[in-house]
C-alpha cells in the first residue's frame, strides 16, 4: 500500500498558500493511499512561540485537516509531539546529516536572516522533518514548491543510512503539483504568500470572512495592461491570481482566461473573491464545528496511539541496526 504523509506547522493562522499547495492534495490523494496527518508542533517551536497560541494552533490545524475533508477514520491524524519517536529519529538522523549540507537549506537561511539569535533547532530543522516522514515508511510526500530541497535531503539521509545500515528506510517521493504549488503575495507576485508578511493583505486566511476576502482580492496588484492572461513571465501578479481562480473553482486556466477576455481586471477580481469564498464557507462551518468539540481530542488521541505504534517499528529497526540496544 502507498503512503502519504505530511504536516502543516502550527506556526500562524493557516493562509490560502497551504491550501492549495498542501493541504488540498492531502484531500485529494487520501482515496490512493494510507495517510498520515500530522500537525507538526516540535517544529513550531524552532523559533518562540506563546504556550497558550501554540495550544490552540494546534487544534486548529488538525481541525482544518477534517474540515477540509481529509477524513478522520480512514486516515491517522496526530500531534507530533505526541509520539515521542519523532525526536528520537530526529536526533539519529542529526548524526547522519552533514553540517554542509545542513548551510544550504535555503528556509533556514530566510528564517534566519538578519536575526542575533536563533535557535539550533531551527537549523536542525530538516533532520526531524527526514524523521517524520521516515518513520512511516512514507512512499509519497505533498508539500508546497517551499519544501522540495526539505524533501532531497530526506531521500539523502535515508540512502546514506540505507548504505551504511541496511535498508532500513523507504526512499519517499515528494509530490508537488503544477498549478498552485507557489502561491505568491497578493501585494508582491515575487515573494510567496505568508502569514509572516506584516501586510494583512498580501494573504488571505482560511478562516477570513467574506467581507475581508472581498477586500483582500479588491486591493490584490495586477500587471500593467488590462488583459486576464496566464502568463508568468509578463503577467505574474494576475497569473497568480488566475492560479488561484483555478484551483478554488475546479476550472482550467484556459476557460477562465476565454470568459474574461476583453472585460479587464475589476470583474474577474470580483468574482475570484466568491470562487474562494464559496470553497471557504463550507469548510469554515465543519471548522466551527470541530473546534468546539471532543470529538477532535479524540481523533487525536486515537491518531497519537496509532501513529506510535507504527512509528516504533520504524525505531526500533534502525536503532537495532546502528547498534543500538533495543531490548
Ligand atoms: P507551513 O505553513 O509553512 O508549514 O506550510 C505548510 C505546507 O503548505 C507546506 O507543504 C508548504 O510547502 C505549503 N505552502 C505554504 N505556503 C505556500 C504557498 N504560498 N504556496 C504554496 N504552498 C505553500
Ligand atoms: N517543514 C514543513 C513546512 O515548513 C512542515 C513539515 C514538517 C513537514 N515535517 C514534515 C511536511 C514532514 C511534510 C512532511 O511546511
């Protein structure tokens, strides 16, 4: 059976960027494979988090996962640090990463620019993210454009273990998909969209209102000439806004471009706004739902359980075959 696993940090509010880049996918391959979820808190805490935020982070990102549609039963979904073999991978596959290759990450290199102090965590980063998706034997990975380089390195660090060890690990493939893979600023078509963006309106949030997506979409840049056309290299600013139109109403880049021929940029911002909002609505409901409720406590404590289970074996194998004890 394939394998899909991955996580969203609990690091800010959950910005449409994750949406369609991850966590859409998660929804869409869960009828291939067996998934795992996982709202990845140790990595949250790489830079300072307030205890009580990250609590209901937390939640909330697991309870975007469901309501989003990444069903509960059929899939195990879990707080990292919860199943402590992911700080025990994390630390073995440190000893496997190679300072050098650690310097090239280019997300700690933006994470840690122009910063006095940051945490070592931050920069071993990618070993526990290699642990996490280790662990499982994960065949199939979906991130984000942002995480591909995350993703090398795993497949690295399980070869030269694979090598030196025995085969222990499943060598995962990333899975990336062409179209909203980098969803870009709405103020900016050169940097990615972000939560860590001090404008408000260079992103829009999930759990946005109506109201305050209108507004985001209104004020979004668009290019110089008033023409609806997909294409990067003149037209990034309405090139990621096409993207977007794209993936939230289920239609192909070229029937959006063909309805919007000739009418300039104010009617299909407008209607993009209700094309996402129309997604949103639905799934923000089922949120305000969840995130009431024990029912998601449970999910996760029942996930928490599961996880372990299959994690351990994943440990145990490559404690035993480093020279471990494991009795
Ligand atoms: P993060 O919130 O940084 O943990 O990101 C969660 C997932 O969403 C990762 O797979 C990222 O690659 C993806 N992601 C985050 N921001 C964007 C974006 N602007 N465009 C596409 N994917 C994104
Ligand atoms: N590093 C990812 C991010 O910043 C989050 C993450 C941690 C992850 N561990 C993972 C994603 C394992 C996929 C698989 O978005």
């Amino acid at each position: 059976m394939k394998r899909l696993l991955s996580g969203i940090k609990p690091s800010g509010d959950l910005n449409i960027g994750g949406y369609v880049g991850a966590l859409r996918q998660f929804v869409k391959l869960q009828e291939e494979y067996e998934g795992y979820f996982f709202v990845p808190d140790l990595h949250a805490i790489t830079v300072p988090q307030d205890p009580k935020e990250l609590r209901e982070r937390s939640r909330q990102i697991a309870a975007l996962y469901i309501a989003a549609g990444v069903d509960p039963v059929k899939n195990t979904i879990f707080m990292q640090s919860q199943v402590s073999a992911h700080a025990e991978l994390g630390w073995i596959m440190e000893t496997q990463a190679h300072f050098g290759e650690m310097s090239r990450m280019t997300q700690f290199k933006e994470k840690s620019d122009g910063k006095d102090a940051v945490s070592s965590a931050l920069f071993t980063y990618p070993a526990l993210m290699a642990a996490d998706i280790l662990l499982y034997q994960s065949t199939h990975v979906p991130v984000g454009e942002d995480q591909k380089q995350h993703l090398e390195l795993t497949r690295d660090l399980a070869s030269r273990f694979n090598n030196r060890f025995g085969k222990t690990f499943t060598i995962p493939e990333p899975v990336i998909q062409e179209i909203g893979a980098r969803v870009m600023g709405l103020d900016d078509p050169s940097s990615k969209m972000s939560k860590s963006n001090p404008n408000k309106s260079s992103y829009v949030l999930l759990l946005d209102k109506p109201a305050d997506i209108r507004k985001k979409f209104a004020r979004a840049v668009t290019d110089s000439d008033m023409s609806v056309r997909y294409d990067w290299e003149t037209k990034p600013a309405v090139s990621n806004l096409i993207e977007l139109y794209a993936v939230f109403s289920d239609e192909t880049i070229p029937v959006i471009e063909r309805r919007y021929e000739g009418q300039g940029y104010g009617a299909f911002k407008k209607d993009l706004a209700e094309v996402v909002i129309a997604k949103l609505t639905p799934l923000q409901e089922k949120y305000e739902q969840l995130i009431k409720s024990e029912e998601l406590d449970h999910i996760l404590q029942d996930g928490a359980r599961k996880a372990s289970h299959e994690a351990q074996k994943t440990l145990d194998a490559a404690k035993r075959a480093m020279g471990l004890l494991t009795y």
